[in-house]
C-alpha cells in the first residue's frame, strides 16, 4: 500500500515539475509566433541570464530559471 501511495504522488508530482524546464529556444519560438499572430512586428527577442535582465521587458523563463526572454521593441 504504500508504494502504491508513493506511486501516485511520485506520478502527479513530476509531470508538474518537467513541464517548467523547457529549452529557451523552443519557448523563444512559440513566443516569437504568438506575437506575430497579433501583428506585431519590429521587435526583438533576447535570451540572456537573469542578471542581464536589467529594465527590459520579461516575456518568458527558461532551462530551470536560469534565463529570460526579453522583449524589445525597436
């Protein structure tokens, strides 16, 4: 009985876990097209560590936290 109860935590736990580590690439992209669906154009989107982050606009965060997406219009 308890492995089973281990089991079911274990399995309800860690899908929520592996979802928030997700190549900044890949969100780049999806991000890059949402905006694009709304007719934006004249940006840019950066990749940078979270102490370059400064005053820029956060869209996204990836690989664990350890980076930004920020987004600059030009």
């Amino acid at each position: 009985m308890k492995r089973l109860s281990l089991f079911v935590v274990l399995a309800l736990a860690l899908p929520g876990v592996w979802a928030q580590v997700k190549p900044c690439e890949e969100l780049k992209a999806e991000i890059a097209a949402k905006i694009d669906a709304n007719g934006v154009t004249n940006y840019t989107l950066e990749i940078v560590p979270n102490e370059e982050v400064g005053d820029r606009k956060v869209v996204g965060s990836c690989e664990g936290g350890t980076k930004k997406i920020v987004y600059v219009r030009n």
